[in-house]
C-alpha cells in the first residue's frame, strides 16, 4: 500500500493534462468578469455603472464561498474516483448553468437575470479552482511545485488570452457563452483522465479526525468526524463547528503559511484595477471601442505574462521562490503607478507588458510558496482552498472599493467621445473604427482621472504591503513542517482502477 507521502515525480506532459481544467476556467473567468460583466451591464444600465459592477463583485464573495465548504468534504471524500474528481465533475454543471443563464441575462437585456447567471458562474468556478488547487500538493513531490505551479499558471494564462481574444475578434455575446460551455466540458476530459488519485481509505479514524479538525483539535472530536466517514464523501452529515474549527490553524506554528496567504491577498487586492480598466481607457485615454482595445491590451499582457512565467518555476525550484516573487512586486508596484501618467496608447501598451512580466512572475510562484508552506498536507484541500479564498475576496473587495472610489471622485468635466457596441457583440478594433465608430446615443457616465489617480495609486500601496509579507517568508520552513508527520499519521489508500501505472 502507498501512503500519501509517497508522491512519485510526473512527466511535465502528464501535469499539463490533469491541470488542464484551469485553462477551462481562465478562458470563462477572467473574460467574464473583467470584460463581458462591466460591458454588458454599462450597456443595459449605463448610469453608475462602475458602482453596480462594485457591489456584483462585493456579493460574489458569498457564492464563492462554495470552493472552501465543499472542499472540507473533498479531503475526506472516499469515493473511487479519488478526492478531487467528484467535485471537479459537479463544478463544471454548476459553472456550465451560470453561463447559460448569463446568456438569456444579457439575449433579455436583464440585469438582473445577467447578474443570478453570473453568480452562479462564479460559485461553479470558484469550487472548481479549489479543487484543483489541492490537486497540485497531492499528486506531485515538493521538488515538483515550482514546475506544477508553472504549468498551472501556463494554463490560466493561455485560457485568459483564448478569452480575451473573443473580445478582440468582435464575437457576439451568444457566441462567446456557447464557446465558454464547450470549453468547460472539453477541458475537464483530461483531468478526469489524467488525475490518477487513489481511493482513501481511514487506517486510523482517531488521528486522521483530529488532523483533519486541524491543529487545535481533541481526539474525541477526531472520533466523532472520523465516523461520519462513510464508503463515499462526508457530504452526508455536516457540523458547522466541525467546519469552522477545521480550518483554524495556530498562526506562530505556521506563521509562514499565514505570510503567503497575506502576500497572495495584497497581490490581487491590486489587481483588481484591471476589472476597470476599459472603462478608464475610454474616459481617459479616449480609445474608441474600448471593449476591444482592454481586449487587445490584455493579450500583449498575458503574452508577456506567459513568456515570464515558463521558466520561473523550474528556475525557483533551483533558486529560491523570495528573489524572485521580490523582483515581480516591483515591476507591478512600477506598472501600476506609471498607469496615472501615461501620455497615449504607445505607452500604455509599454506599461502592460511590464505588468504582465510582474503577473506571469508572481502568479507562478504564489501557487509554489503557499504548496511549500502549507501546515498538512494529508488536508491540503482546505488549506489551498483557504488560498483560493483569500484571492477571490481580496480581489472582490478591493473592487468594491475601486468602484466607490471612482463615484466619489467623479466629475462632471471629465469627458471623452462615448462610442458605443451592441449588446451582442463586442466590436472589432480596425483601423477604420475609430474614423467610422459613431457616439453614442444613450448618455454614459465617465469617471475623473483623480479617481484613476487615486485608485492606480491604492492598488500600488497593496502591491508594497505584498512585497513586505513576501520578505519574511520562510518556506523550508514550512517544507520541514510538512516531513514531521509519521508514516502511521498517514491515510492508506487503495489503487485507482483505472491507472494501469
């Protein structure tokens, strides 16, 4: 029988294909909500469009508290398929169902229809991306995160450029959702496939539900979870005590752990500017079609981004993950802050593509520095999806903010030539487009270059707070905590059926 520790190394190929869901979710997620959501609803509802983007955000925290819950269950779920693969199934129905009703939101020109789809969208993809974030600590070795974590970051960042490109291509709305539906469906295939976890079985009900209640836990407790665990997962039976004292961790046993979350949350608190960005390209920059030209600009970003981030994981598996994760704040801290005083578009292109060096860096190694810190690694699924949670509110927060701040600093002689796209379809950039593009009827409201000022400005400032949380973090520590547990604390598990390996 192996144990969990016995994590044998994979061919990069392999990891590349049981990653492959996270191209599935980058295509959706990150065209969804960065550019069709603040499209569409300044289309339907064009007045306070930047607060009601705001407050969607602000609630899509609560659906995407749906990865941390089912993942609780996912670490101790029995089933043959694995831990993972059930779950992984049942987020792409739920992501497949949010799609399709933000395709009759915005066929309707309901704001409310687009925004219940979106939710449920985001609650899908949301349990998705944390699932497979566990995934990554379980079926590969420590010295492989650096590589995994790159492979994963491969596959977000080629899926973000496939979804921003149907914004540059000028598809339809209807098209883009029915693409977004094909996608998730074709992509989950090779996790299922490729993901060969073993069926767990409980050798020791007592010590697997103390660790899995977490560091504070009683062996009493223990007993009573470990009995909830029955020939399938532990979704039959759940105790909100259970659950919440489950995810405590002592803070000075793993402050390492608690520094990665903080680095990750301050990281993306900043990048969520990059939700506002088209609206700041039409009020101040003053690019016709500013839809397509965020999509252009995102694509010459996440091309950068994907030049970056291939070798950075095997280069820190060598080098040290700080170096470099201190080298890519400061380019983004840089790129943020150059954003409030670029002169035109040649520049702004410029600033991107630094931004997107600083992303593709960060972005790989945040997945390996939370792998190398995580306080057990029988549990990883509730502790990366702790990760995963910390990214999406710091991003659905600091939105919330960026939002409100653009409203209150809004003024009304800030100006540009509105130009407008249908609801369905996201118009090209060409060269004639910005002699043939015709103002818009609809009066649409434009937000202050003091409010882009303040806003780049902040996101720099949550950039600085991640370098500091970055510098004071250890990770051979966690690694050495993480190699303390004995052979008998581990889980036996049986065979997969399918892996002939």
């Amino acid at each position: 029988m192996k144990k969990h520790s016995d994590v044998e190394p994979k061919s990069w190929y392999i990891i590349l294909l049981f990653m492959s869901w996270m191209f599935g979710y980058a295509v959706v997620q990150t065209s969804l909500a960065s550019i069709l959501l603040p499209l569409e609803i300044r289309e339907i509802q064009p007045t306070g469009a930047a607060a009601l983007v705001s407050i969607v955000g602000g609630i899509s925290i609560i659906f995407s508290l749906t990865g941390i819950i089912v993942v609780y269950w996912s670490d101790t779920c029995t089933s043959r398929l694995g831990r993972r693969r059930p779950f992984i199934l049942i987020a792409t129905v739920i992501a497949i169902i949010g799609v399709f009703g933000f395709l009759i939101g915005s066929v309707a020109e309901s704001v409310g229809v687009l925004i219940t789809g979106y939710m449920i969208a985001i609650s899908g993809l949301s349990l998705g991306t944390s699932v497979m974030s566990a995934l990554l600590p379980d079926l590969t070795p420590q010295s492989q995160h650096g590589l995994a974590s790159g492979l994963m970051t491969t596959h977000s960042l080629l899926g973000s450029a496939i979804g921003y490109s149907f914004a540059a291509f000028a598809l339809p709305t209807t098209v883009i959702c029915i693409i977004y539906i094909i996608v998730l469906i074709v992509f989950t295939v090779p996790t299922i496939i490729f993901a060969k976890e073993k069926q767990w079985k409980l050798r020791d009900s007592t010590i697997q539900g103390k660790r899995l209640l977490g560091e504070e836990g009683e062996i009493q407790e223990g007993n009573e979870v470990a009995r909830k665990i029955k020939n399938g997962c532990q979704a039959s039976v759940f105790a909100f005590r259970d659950f919440f004292k489950a995810y405590l961790f002592s803070p000075k046993k793993h402050p390492d752990f608690l520094l990665s979350l903080v680095m990750g949350g301050c990281f993306f608190m900043s990048a969520s500017v990059m939700v506002y960005l088209q609206y700041w390209i039409g009020d101040i920059i003053c690019a016709p079609e500013p839809a397509s030209v965020t999509a252009i600009l995102s694509l010459i970003s996440l091309f950068a981004s994907l030049v970056a981030a291939l070798p950075t994981g095997p280069l820190s598996d060598k080098l040290g993950r700080r170096p470099l994760i201190l080298v890519a704040l400061f380019i983004v801290a840089v790129a943020l802050a150059s954003f409030a005083v670029v002169p035109d578009m040649t520049w702004v292109y410029v600033v991107a593509t630094g931004y997107g060096i600083g992303n593709g860096i960060f972005r790989t190694l945040s997945y390996a520095v939370t792998c190398d810190t995580l306080p057990s690694k029988v549990a990883s699924g509730k502790y990366m999806a702790m990760g995963t949670l910390v990214m999406i509110c710091g991003t659905t927060l600091s939105q919330v903010i960026v939002g409100f701040m653009l409203e209150a600093f809004n003024t009304p002689s800030t100006s540009c030539p509105v130009y407008s796209s249908s609801s369905s379809s996201l118009s090209a950039l060409s060269p004639s487009s910005s002699t043939s593009a015709s103002l818009s009827s609809e009066e649409t409201e434009h937000y202050s270059r003091t409010g882009y000022n303040a806003v780049f400005m902040l996101c720099c400032g949550f950039t600085v707070c991640s370098a500091v949380a970055a510098v004071f973090i250890n990770t051979n520590r966690g690694k050495r905590a993480q190699q303390v547990a004995s052979p008998e604390e581990q889980p036996v598990m049986t065979a997969d059926p399918d892996d002939n390996n």
